[in-house]
C-alpha cells in the first residue's frame, strides 16, 4: 500500500497552474465556465500563473472535464483531458483539510511540492502556492 502525502494548506491559500497559451485560449473558450473562473483567467497576464483556492480548482476542473466529457470533437477531449489531469494533480498534492496524525506536515522541508507537473500532452507546467492575501 502506498502512503500518499499532500501538502497541507489553509482553505484560503491559493495554488497557481501557468498554462500554456493554447490552453488558456481553450479554456477561455469553454461555454460551460463560469463567469467568476472565466474573470479570474482573463484577468492573469499571460505567462502568469492562474491562482485559485483547491475548492475553486476543484469547480474549475468540473468545468474543464464536463466539456471535455460531452465534446464529440475528439482533438479537443485529448486537450481538456489533459489539462483535468493537471488540476487533478494539484488536488492530490494538496489538501486544505485537517491533516491526519501520518499526513505530510508542512513544516516538512524534505518533500518539495511546489514543482513542475507534466501533463499527458507533454506540455510543462509550473505549479507553486500563493498565501491569500487577507
């Protein structure tokens, strides 16, 4: 059995994900995203990247998979495939609940989170924690 760690997080600790600029043109063109997620991607400067909390990624991977499961385009399932898994690897890497007594603690300097994740298209993206500002 293998023991998954996240890095924990408050719920308002915002993780980013740059997209590349295809895909940000992909999701800024999806029908079915809400206007808080789609305001929030145009208002980040390209090369940027895209900050939200793990309940706002969570919505905006919904989004991001309901259209890539109802598309009959199937180009475009292949992208918005991949850009779910790469939300779906920032919510497995972090968690804003309370950890159990054997989760990864933050305090832990050994485990470095804040990296790179390559999705299945083969596109690099750069993934890093933002404290909110309050």
């Amino acid at each position: 059995m293998t023991t998954v760690y996240k890095k924990c997080v408050t719920p308002d600790t915002r993780v980013g994900l740059r997209l590349t600029a295809e895909e940000r043109k992909l999701i800024l063109n999806l029908a079915c995203l809400d206007s808080e997620c789609e305001e929030i991607v145009r208002g980040i400067q390209m090369g940027k990247p895209i900050l939200l909390t793990l309940d706002q990624w969570d919505d905006f991977g919904c989004y991001v998979a309901a259209k890539a499961n109802h598309t009959d385009d199937e180009k475009l399932q292949h992208k918005l495939d991949a850009i779910f898994a790469v939300i779906e690897k920032i919510l497995n890497c972090y968690s804003n609940e309370e950890p159990l007594p054997t989760t990864f603690n933050s305090e832990d300097d050994d485990i470095d989170l804040d990296a790179e994740v390559t999705s299945s298209a083969g596109s690099r993206h750069s993934v890093a924690t933002a404290a909110a500002a309050v």
